[in-house]
C-alpha cells in the first residue's frame, strides 16, 4: 500500500494525469487474477481444444501439454501442480495416456471435480492391446466420432460445475459438433483417394488404432501403444519384412516421438533394395504450435490425412 500511496504522489507531484488515469484502471478495471473466472485445466493439447471450443470466452481455460510434447512420459511441473490446485475442474485423457500423472489427479479428484475423456467411451468402443500395461489403447481423439462423444462428456459436466454459463456452453457445443460431423465425413471421403492395396498407416509407435478402424486402413507403429517402451531390433526387422511384403511406399514420423528408429526402418529396407519414402511428420500425441492451423484439432486432423493422402495415393 505505501508503493501505490508513494507512486500515486509522485504522478500528481509531476502532473501526470494521462499515467495516473491508466494505473487508476488497472488498479479498478482489469482483471489478472484468474481465480476471478471459472478456470478449466486440461492435460493434453487435445482436451484442452475441446474445452475451449465448449467455453470460448466464458472461463479460462489453461493446457499443461504444449506442441511436441509426449503424454506418456511426461511429469507435472511446478507450474502444472499450481494450475491444477487453483482450477476449478480438471480433464485429462485417461486410459493411462498421462501414465506419470496418475498419482496427482487420483489426489485432486477427492478436492474437486477431475474427469476422465475415456469416460465418454464404451467398453465396447475401446480398443484393446494386450501388449500395453493398462490394456486399453488410449489415443481416442484419432476416431472424430468417438471424440464427439468425448465432446459431449466434457460439455455436460462443464455445464453441471458452472451453471451459470450452462446455455452458453450447450449452444457452443452444438455448433462444434456439427464442425466435428463435417471433419469425419471429409475424412471418410480423403482416403477414398488412396487405392486399397496402398491404405496402410506406419508410424513411429502405435498411436492411430482408433483412426485405422475408423476409416479403414491397416495400422502399424514401430514402438507399442505407449513411447514408454522402447523398441528392438527385431521391431525394426519385422516391419522391414512386412514394408516389403505389402509394398509400402512412404512411413510416417510423428511430432512427439524421436525420429531415429523409424529411420532405421527406412535403411532396413534401402538394404534390402525397397525404396520407402518418409510421407513426412504426423500430429500423433500432441497439437501443433498455439496460434497455426495445426494447434487446433480439426486444423491437426485435417493436416495428418492431407499428409496421409498425399504420401499414399
Ligand atoms: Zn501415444
């Protein structure tokens, strides 16, 4: 107090009323505290899309997971642990995406609402691998309609935690939904243009399941379902033979995970006189930069098929 009552002398004392004006609204009029609005913290880039489509400017809305970054090895932060604390709901993906997570959204959610996106999926959706831990392969953003479902969770319990603004959220739900509806049709369309024989998906590990069922192309990832094992030597020599098998002409990298195995994959097959392309990078656990068409999930989406289509028709 005696900084304001000090600096506030000093501006009459120098008749600087067009400074003193500004610091009077600042001090009265803007709000920079963000416990002052209804404040949403998502996990992943993905969930945190999904909220703000719901929210648009009725409540904060803060993402701990930035462009590049991978779920499945990541640890809260500092920084993260203050965000959660002061949010009003939190999501996450689930299905053990945020694997090194678990233990702090397990405590928060005994203090405050916490939700799962994978509760919005039925048993019978998910999709199961035996090779990964938890059993359940937790890339569901990858099936837009499964993600409409996620859409619809997240908005019902936004609208039960901040009823207030519940109308506002139900109306911006509905207009993302239809949004969503387009984005799956114009999928199902796109890969339409790669002939049968060629609608096969590599990546660097096994992250686009639930887009192959979708939309009809055969999967492999080099690593499993989650980056958190790694992958050997008889990974690389395998998907070699099955490249040549199926004469596959481009495999993709993914934004998230190292590049360098996948390219071992590509040698493997240059020595054994198959000559497979690298399609280029694919958005698989992690949005694109803030602010690009690719930090958005349909601009993500719309960028991976196009990639897809591109390298394989
Ligand atoms: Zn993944």
């Amino acid at each position: 107090m005696k900084i304001v009552t000090l600096s506030l002398r000093r501006i009459f004392n120098n008749r600087c009323h067009h400074i003193m004006l500004i610091v009077c609204y600042c001090w009265m009029g803007c709000d920079h505290d963000p416990k002052s609005r209804f404040t949403v913290v998502a996990t992943t880039g993905f969930i945190g899309d999904a909220a703000r489509n719901i929210v648009q400017d009725h409540a904060e809305v803060i993402t701990l997971m930035g462009a590049g970054v991978d779920p499945h090895a990541y640890k809260a932060t500092q920084r993260d642990v203050k965000y959660l604390l002061s949010a009003d709901i939190i999501f996450y993906n689930g299905f053990h995406l945020e694997g090194k997570m678990a233990d702090i959204l397990h405590k928060l959610s005994k203090k405050k609402p916490v939700y799962a996106a994978g509760e919005a999926v039925a048993p019978a959706q998910q999709l199961v691998d035996p090779d990964f831990s938890i059993g359940i392969d937790p890339h569901i953003w990858f099936d837009v309609c499964l993600w409409k479902q996620v859409v619809r969770h997240m908005s019902n319990q936004l609208q039960a935690a901040d009823p207030q603004a519940a109308a506002h959220y139900r109306k911006n739900t509905d207009r993302y939904l239809h949004e969503l509806d387009e984005l799956h049709q114009e999928t199902l369309r796109a890969i339409q243009q790669i002939a049968h024989t060629q609608r096969v998906l590599i990546t660097a590990h096994d992250a686009f399941g639930y887009f192959g069922r979708a939309y009809g192309m055969e999967v492999r990832g080099l690593q499993g379902i989650s980056t958190v094992s790694e992958c050997g030597l008889k990974d690389v020599t395998d998907l070699v033979k099955f490249i040549i098998q199926r004469n596959v002409k481009a495999i993709f990298l993914e934004t998230s995970v190292p590049e360098r195995p996948l390219q071992a994959v590509v040698e493997g097959c240059k020595k054994r006189g198959h000559q497979v392309a690298v399609g280029g990078y694919l958005y698989s656990d992690a949005l694109g930069q803030a602010g690009t068409p690719e930090g958005s999930y349909c601009g993500m989406f719309r960028f991976n098929v196009q990639t897809i289509v591109n390298a394989l028709k």
